[in-house]
C-alpha cells in the first residue's frame, strides 16, 4: 500500500513521520485541511503530505492553494504522493536552486555531440529528459504540487494551471508521443527526428526562459 510505502521510506532516512497528524501537531494552521502525514526533517523543516492511490481526478487548484499556503513558511514544502509517481517517494531535499548557465550549456553541448555523430535517438532522448526535467520544475516552482506525477498528466495539469501556452501544450503532448516511440523501439524516420529534434530544442529554450531568477 502507498502509504506504508511513504511511512517507511521516510522513516528510514531518520526522519520523524506522524500519520493523520491532529492540528495541534501541525507546525502552523492549515485551517482545518488534515494531511496524511507530517514528515519533521527538523523542528523548523520539514513536509505535508497528502497521499492519493491513483494520479487521475486530482483537485489540483485545491493542492495548489495548499501548497502556496504551506510555503509562506520557510522550510516547509506541501508534497502530492501518488500510487502512479515517475519519481522515487524520498523527497528530503526541500531546496530548489536555479539551474547555472554552465549546467544548462554542459547539457546542450552533451546533445549536440549526439546529434553531430548522427547518434539522433539518443540525443531526442537526451533532450526530452531535459525537458521533463525544466517541467518537473517549473511545477514545483509554481507551487503546483505535480512534479512527481505521470509526465502526460504532469503536462495536461501546467496546461490547465495556465503555465504552458496551447501551443505549448500542443507541442509538449506532440513530442511525448514521439519520445514513446523511440523509447520502445518504434522506427522514425531520420528526417521526421530531425525535425523534432529541433521543436524540442525550441521548446526547451522556452523552458528554460521560465525558469525563476
């Protein structure tokens, strides 16, 4: 079950894990939301954490209040748990720094290696992973606590919290379908990567112009 899992994974990184916690134990007054757990890094850090079996019918708007609710408190960090995470259940690491411009360039250059020896799948998995990964944050620098889930849902819920325009919405749900290709050995055409190969640099630039100073 989810939440054994959840308990057990935090608990043994040391970490004191309190289910249902009543509102005397929550660190600050969540007016009157009751979280699944209370994971306490330190007395003065630490997670809310709400836990779902599946990642379909989410009320994200409400979590989103929530988790802008749980960040005006430094520290603290409001965190959705599905069943159908793509990311691992620990999540200690509470801090969010900018991505440097070396970071970024050492990545770009690692992708257009790729693309320059005509290693063309690799380098569109390359990038793509890149792009997930700008998503995952931007979400989480949004305070949109969907950075963990499936990454079709995780684009279809930026799109509704109008933090991806249509088009890039459109172009992100375009090249997943592409990504999935190529990632379970479906054959593309070189001239159709190629092209997407330059849509995905495009919308990764874009991604990258999101990020927070």
């Amino acid at each position: 079950m989810i939440h054994t899992k959840v308990v057990e994974c935090y608990s043994s990184q040391g970490y004191e894990v309190i289910r249902q916690p009543h509102a005397h134990q929550l660190p600050f007054n969540l007016n009157a939301y009751s979280p699944d757990l209370l994971v306490k890094i330190s007395e003065s850090q630490g997670l809310i954490v709400a836990i779902k079996d599946r990642a379909n019918n989410l009320e994200v708007a409400h979590y989103r209040t929530l988790a802008q609710r749980v960040a005006e408190h430094s520290g603290w960090r409001f965190l959705l748990i599905t069943g159908e995470d793509a990311t691992p259940i620990a999540e200690e690491d509470i801090a969010d720094d900018k991505l440097t411009r070396s970071q970024i360039l050492h990545r770009k250059e690692r992708i257009a290696k790729l693309i320059s020896i005509g290693e063309h799948e690799p380098a569109f998995l390359s990038l793509w992973i890149f792009a997930e990964v700008l998503m995952r944050r931007h979400a989480r620098q949004a305070l949109i606590p969907i950075d963990r889930l499936p990454t079709i849902l995780m684009i279809h819920h930026l799109y509704d919290q109008s933090e991806i325009s249509i088009d890039q919405f459109e172009r992100a749900i375009a090249l997943n379908e592409i990504r999935n290709r190529v990632a379970h050995g479906f054959p593309v055409k070189s001239i159709n990567l190629n092209e997407a190969i330059e849509k995905l640099l495009n919308l990764v630039d874009e991604f990258i112009a999101m990020e927070k100073p």
